[in-house]
C-alpha cells in the first residue's frame, strides 16, 4: 500500500519506538505528525525527518491532562483538514514497579489515562472521519507483559486497550478501516530498561505490517515486531 501524502500521527515519537515508526513512515512517504510532550522534542524530530527528505509537523500535548488531548485533536484536525488517514497510538507510560498487593489507586489512574483513555478517545475521535473517506489505519501498541503482579497498573491498562480495539470490530467492519494491535517486544527504551533483550530499532519492519495491509484485511489482529527483525 501506498502511504505517499497520506497524513499520520504518531504519539510518544520523539524517541523509542515512536521515533523509529515516525521516521519509517516519512521514508515510505506518509506526512507524520510528530507527538510527544514537549514542543521542542518534536521539533527535533521533525528536523531530522526532514533532513532525510520526509515531510513532518510537531505536535505536543501531555496525554493525562483530558485538555490537552481535546486540543491535539483540533490541532491535528487543523493540520489534515479532518483527514488523518494514519493513527499510531504508541505512547504510554511505565508505573512503577511496586510490591504483589501494594499498587496504588494512583498507579492505575494514571496508567489508564495515558495508556488507555487517551487513545480510545483519539480513535474516537479519528476513526469516524476515516470511514466518511472509507481509508484509515489504526494501530494501537500493546504490550507482551505476563504474570509480573508488580506492574498491574501498566498490564491492566493496556488489556483494556486491547478491548477496545476488539469490541469496535464491529463498527468499522467493511468500512476501509483496520485497526489493529502491534506489540514491539521487549526493548532497551527508557520504558523496557536496560535488561531488556532488544534493540529499538529492531522494532522496523515489523511496527509497520499493520500500517501497510490492504484495506479487505481483518481488524482486530495483533502483530509481535519481533516477528520480522531482521
């Protein structure tokens, strides 16, 4: 598939993943809106984006503050004239790792702020005008994590992003949307620590099989990067 001119944003992509698939996607041609926290992160992608030939526009906006995600909405809006063909929901946050019993209500609101509210209200937001050009590409980052009580904050936000994902299929079922899920594996990125097995840029190709499926094929499905690391 082609993604020439087609709009996208990605969120988190000032490093890690998010930059790795922000810049995948600018070299396939797509125009990225590059998310992340801070204006000036952004922009340092953008430039390197640019330096490379891509097309690319910084965003920010601090995805626990609901505010803050009304307004990227508008921004992107603004920017695609309501026609972001593209969402890659990749930003999260890590809770910190706590005793078996001991994490906080805190933790998990905060987790499901960032790691799920905020991007079920993107795809909310987006996945509509998507369907009225009967073209769109969701994809939702989830995460392999298992059997770590530590973490259920973070483990328990993303299993309700998950959800989300598989009881919208019905609604964008032969619409020219897919969405889907992608997990990149265990990576060495401030989120997955140093221990991990993984470089980030092992994350490409992978990060873009569900970006580049034809428009018959079937939401819903998750796809593990590590799959295709060269």
């Amino acid at each position: 598939m082609q993604l020439k001119d087609k709009w996208a944003l990605v969120t988190g992509a000032s490093r890690g993943v998010g930059l790795r698939v922000a810049k995948a996607l600018a070299a396939e041609g797509a125009k990225v809106i590059v998310h992340s926290r801070q204006l000036d992160s952004s922009r340092a992608v953008v430039e390197q984006i640019e330096a490379a030939g891509g097309q690319a526009v910084a965003v920010a906006a601090e995805l626990s503050k609901r505010a803050d995600v009304q307004r990227l909405i508008a921004e992107v809006n603004t920017i695609t004239a309501a026609h972001l063909a593209i969402l890659y929901n990749n930003a999260a946050i890590m809770t910190p790792w706590s005793d078996t019993y001991q994490v906080s209500a805190d933790d998990y609101a905060n987790s499901f702020e960032v790691n799920c509210i905020a991007p079920a209200k993107l795809c909310d937001a987006f996945i509509p005008q998507m369907i009225k050009h009967a073209f769109g590409r969701v994809v939702n980052v989830t995460s392999g994590i298992a059997d770590q009580p530590q973490l259920m904050a973070y483990s328990c936000s993303k299993a309700a992003l998950d959800r989300y994902v598989r009881d919208m299929l019905p609604s964008i079922s032969g619409t020219g949307v897919v969405m889907s899920l992608m997990d990149p594996g265990w990576l060495q990125t401030d989120l997955g620590g140093e221990q991990a097995p993984n470089h980030p840029d092992s994350v490409i190709p992978g990060a873009l099989v569900p970006i580049l499926l034809a428009s018959d094929a079937p939401s819903g499905q998750q796809y593990n990067a590590q799959d295709y690391a060269q």
